[in-house]
C-alpha cells in the first residue's frame, strides 16, 4: 500500500540533503549576511511618507536627500547616525524646521532608508 505524499503530483521526489542543495543553503546564508544595498528605497521612502518632506534633488519642507548624503559624506558613522535620526527626529541641524519622530518606520527600514539617502537617493 503506497503511502500519501504531501507534494503535488507529477513533482519528482527531492531527497532532503545533496551535494548541490547543501551549497545553495550556504550561498543564500551568505547573501542573507551581505551588507544591504540601497536598490529600491525609493520606493521604502514613499512607503514610509518620507517624500512628503524630501526630494531627491531639491529642498521641500526638509532637505533634499542629496545635500543630506554630501554633509555627511566620509563620516564613518553616518548611516547609524542618520538612521537614528530618522527613528528619533532631530532639530536645528538644517535650520529652524525640526524632523519629527517617526516611529512608524522600523529599525530595519530606517536603516535601508539612511543607506540609500548616503548613496544619493538614486
């Protein structure tokens, strides 16, 4: 008597550990450790409402993602730094109007966003 598989029919039997698929789970372990690129937070950034403030190229009610990447350009902490600022809120660094808090935004995602406001929001 044949026992009841779980898997769809007609999908060949994979067995648990070969050569091949025990280098495929250590290629995507290594990946899953590879600093975060900032392809795509663009669209993070509208996602967390920061394009309600910032502009790529240009001042709005905030400063533009630029000028933010070239003042702190070559400091070695800036992407911590700016992350918790977009966690945090900060004030007087670009005049008067201060960031609120945005505690919506995960640590994760403030972390990707200040990443790819560093690179130039491109």
């Amino acid at each position: 008597m044949a026992v009841p598989s779980a898997r769809p029919a007609g999908l060949p039997m994979v067995p648990e550990s070969t050569p091949e698929l025990t280098l495929n789970r250590l290629l995507l372990a290594v990946l899953a450790t590879l600093p975060f690129t900032a392809q795509g937070s663009g669209a993070l950034a509208k996602t967390h409402g920061c394009t309600a403030c910032h502009a790529a190229a240009s001042q709005l009610v905030g400063p533009a993602f630029r000028a933010v990447a070239e003042k702190y350009a070559g400091q070695p902490d800036a992407a911590a730094a700016l992350a918790r600022k977009i966690c945090a809120g900060g004030a007087g660094v670009w005049g008067d109007m201060a960031m609120p808090p945005q505690p919506g935004v995960p640590e994760a995602d403030a972390r990707k966003l200040a990443v790819w406001v560093l690179a130039g929001a491109k």
